[in-house]
C-alpha cells in the first residue's frame, strides 16, 4: 500500500502497513517451505492453522466449519481431511456430547513435525516479545486483533463478490 508521508503520523502508518506486508509475505514463504517439506499443499497449510487455532481456542474445528473457512465443498473437504489424516497431520475424534459430531485436532506425528520445524521460530517470537512490556505488548494485541478482524471481513466480502464459476456442460 502506497500511502502519503505528509507528516509523522502519516509516516508511522505507512511504515507499519509495509511492516504489515512484509511480515505476511515472510510468513507465508516460511509457511510454503513447510508444506514443501512435507508433502503439503496451501489448502493442505491453511486446513492445518485452521485445525491448530480451533484447538488453541479449546473449540476442535468440524469438517462443516473447516470448509466455511476455507470456501470449499464438503466432498473437498472429506478429500483433505483424508489426505491431511493419512500422512499423519491430523486425525477424527467424535464428540463425547454428540458422538454424531466430528472433531478434527492434530495428530501426534504431525504435532511433533510442527514444533520441530516452528519450534526455533517460536523461540524468536518469544525474545522479541520479551522486549515489551505488559501494556506495550497490550497494545499491540488489540491492534493485530483489530487488523486480522478487518482483514477477515475484507477476504469474506471479496469471497461474496467473487462470481460463481461457469458451468459446463456434461459432455
């Protein structure tokens, strides 16, 4: 995003707006060669933070609601959790409540792979946050809170214009 620098403030933001981009375009590649390494594919990644930020939150993610976030057909969604439960990633709990109900939540082997691979990154995150304090850090949780809620409802407006794909005809 190209903003004017007409004074400090307007300098700050622009600056953090690149920070924003940068940030995300170097977790992305960091994500990529993840999946590279392990076989996976952006969906396979994106089913896999899905999953990893369901139970982080203690509320396991259904196949229903992995498919809502990432726009896909329920037979595509069966294809990837069978394929991310095959190589080890993840694996199908039934609720103790409702055993109708199917809970997905990393598996062991895939859990181990990811703090192997994530692990030193972590440790980076962990000595940068050391470097703020509780309100500093306050702060800047509220800010991101904000931002990736207003990211979430762009990409979904973006998805409601997005056009439905042309059928074709049965040959």
């Amino acid at each position: 995003m190209y903003r004017r620098r007409d004074d400090p403030r307007q300098q700050m933001i622009a600056d953090i707006a690149n920070d924003l981009r940068r940030y995300s375009v170097d977790a992305q590649h960091i994500g990529h060669a993840f999946a590279n390494l392990h076989g996976l594919n952006p969906t396979d990644l994106h089913a896999l933070i899905a999953v990893m930020d369901a139970e982080l939150t203690g509320d396991p993610i259904t196949p229903g609601r992995l498919g809502e976030q990432l726009n896909l057909s329920s037979g595509s969604v069966t294809a990837l959790i069978d394929r991310l439960e095959r190589a080890g990633h993840i694996r199908r709990d039934r609720d103790t409540a409702d055993r109708r109900k199917v809970l997905l939540h990393y598996a062991d082997q895939g859990a181990a792979l990811a703090m192997s691979f994530f692990g030193p990154l972590g440790r980076r995150t962990d000595e940068v946050m050391a470097r703020f304090s509780d309100e500093e850090l306050a702060v800047v949780h509220r800010f991101m809170a904000t931002m990736v809620a207003s990211m979430r409802e762009h990409r979904d407006s973006v998805r409601a214009a997005r056009p439905e794909p042309p059928h074709r005809p049965a040959s």
